[in-house]
C-alpha cells in the first residue's frame, strides 16, 4: 500500500459557517485568549468543499467532526447544523461530538437531545483548567472535580456516549478521579494532553502524565492539536510526541486527527498528516491501518468496516 493510498479517518475537525448565528469567538470581538495566537486566518467559513480542498493528496475516507463552542444557549442548534452537513454526506462527517456544560442545570436533558442524534457519539465540554500546575484547584466550579459538573457527566454513560477531554496534562489526577467514579464512561483525551511548552521540565511533566493516563484502560488519546505557537509543525519536533504517546497508550488506543480548520495556523493538512505518516513508518502495516483508521471506526462506533481482523 503506497503512502497516498493509507484510508484515514480524521478524528477531529471542525465545521463553521460564519453567520451571525455562527460561533462567537469566531464572528464578533472580544478575540479570544488563543494557543497559537492570532487566528483571523480561520475567521472565514469552512465547510465540505473546504475540507476536501485541503485534504487533497490524502486518502480521506472519512471523518468525525467536533464541536466549535457556538454560544451556549444554541448548542443543539449547532447539532442540528451538523446534522443537515452529515445528512449531505454520511462520512462527512460520519460522528459528532456535541457540546454541553456539564455543571448547569439543564446538562442532563440536554445531552439526551444531543444523543438522540443517533451520528452523535460524544460530549465535550472542556474542564476548567488550572494555569500551570502548582495552581490546581479541587472542587473548582466548572471543573473535573465540582459535584455539580459531575452530576452532568453521569449522563454520558445513561445515553451512550463517550466523553472527549480538553484540558492540561497536570490535570491527570482529576481524570484518573473521574475514570475511577464513572468506569463505565470511556474518556478520548484531545490534542496529546496539550503538551504546549516544551521545556525540558515541562515535557518530564507530561511524559509522566500520559504515562499515569494511560494505566486506565477505558481512555485513549488523540495525536491532533500539537503544533507549536510560532514555529508550525516541525516533524523533528513532533515526532517525539507522536512516538511517546504510541508506546505509551499503544497502537490500539490512539488514532490521528488534523484538528482542522485550526491547527492550520501551524501546518497544513499536507504537513501534518505526511508528518504522522513518516513518524510511523517502520510500524507494521496493521497497526497503521488501526492508527489512520481503524480506532476511530472503534471508538465512534462508525458503521465502516474495520481493516484489520
């Protein structure tokens, strides 16, 4: 199989249409504080035709698409947006991940009208986070260990959905916490754990974290969202990451995603995916085909044949 023919899956991506019913960080000030700085580049629609543009090259067989944080009161809005997108073409996106703040009080209900979208898979809804690690704050509004926004977590499992995580990696403790109360409840951690400085201490930290991450079974990680503030996507840079969150989580609990439109600040679709094609190479061919693909027909219940036995 030559490198153009790999199937891939990308397992996280964004829609937006940029009307004012769009999401507001994208349509109106104030900007938004934003990892990888100034992003008025993706300040524009990115749709079907977008996607496919930027893909070109690759063999894209389909995708999962992931919430963009439409205003909070017209989080089902944005659903139903996205249903009409995979209406329109099944595999594009072939899964959703919804949208909902887990510690309000409608939480519940509202994550059984996201569920009854039968494409939807998963919840996200992004923890508060601490700003370096000696500043975590147990029991936090909004955070991994508030009662309240664990009483909304308490229906993923109810309706049959997965939870996508966005947060630190010095928030491992919460998450082992939380896998430990809800086991039942499989957990996606987004973006490598958001290993953002790559200072020597600061990458012993995450090396560690993913480790401990790791020894629960019912999370997996996705290798998106790394690039680097500044610099792009150097792949003397990212192969490490790549190659240490592989050997830690292994071949069966990790798959690939571009995080497009917005890790396009950093590389292009080309660049990234061509990176994480040459990190894994000398990898044999069935734990490739998991990583491109098969994982993400596992872990968003696709209804897509898996490529290996």
């Amino acid at each position: 199989m030559s490198e153009a023919d790999l199937p891939i899956i990308d397992a996280h991506h964004h829609f937006w249409e940029l009307s004012e019913d769009g999401p507001p960080w994208l349509i109106r000030p104030p900007w938004v504080p934003f990892r990888y700085g100034d992003y008025a580049a993706i300040r524009r629609n990115f749709l079907l035709a977008d996607y496919r543009r930027v893909t070109a090259g690759h063999n894209v067989v389909a995708s999962v698409t992931m919430e963009a944080e439409w205003d909070e009161s017209r989080q089902l809005e944005e659903t139903a947006w996205i249903a009409k997108r995979h209406a329109e073409n099944p595999r594009f996106p072939a899964a959703h991940v919804a949208r909902t703040i887990l510690h309000e009080p409608g939480a519940a209900d509202e994550i059984a009208a996201h569920a009854a979208y039968s494409f939807v898979k998963g919840i996200r809804h992004k923890p508060a986070a601490a700003p370096a690690p000696d500043r975590i704050e147990r029991g936090a509004r909004g955070g991994m260990s508030d009662p309240l926004w664990r009483r909304g977590y308490a229906a993923l499992a109810r309706n049959g959905l997965h939870f996508e995580l966005q947060a630190p990696w010095w928030h491992v403790d919460e998450l082992l916490d939380l896998v430990a109360a809800f086991p039942e409840t499989p957990v996606v951690i987004n973006h490598a754990f958001l290993p953002a400085d790559r200072s020597d201490e600061a990458m012993a930290g995450w090396r560690r974290a993913i480790r401990r991450a790791a020894t629960a079974p019912q999370v997996a990680m996705k290798i998106s969202g790394f690039g680097i503030a500044g610099v792009g996507w150097p792949l003397a840079r990212q192969r490490p990451i790549i190659e240490q969150l592989i050997e830690t989580f292994g071949a069966d609990r990790c798959m690939f995603a571009s995080n497009f439109p917005v890790d396009g600040l950093t590389g292009s679709f080309d660049e990234i995916f061509s990176g994480y094609k040459a990190a894994t190479a000398s990898l044999p061919v069935a734990d490739r085909l998991r990583l491109f693909h098969d994982n993400a027909v596992r872990l968003y219940r696709l209804d897509i044949a898996p490529l290996t036995a």
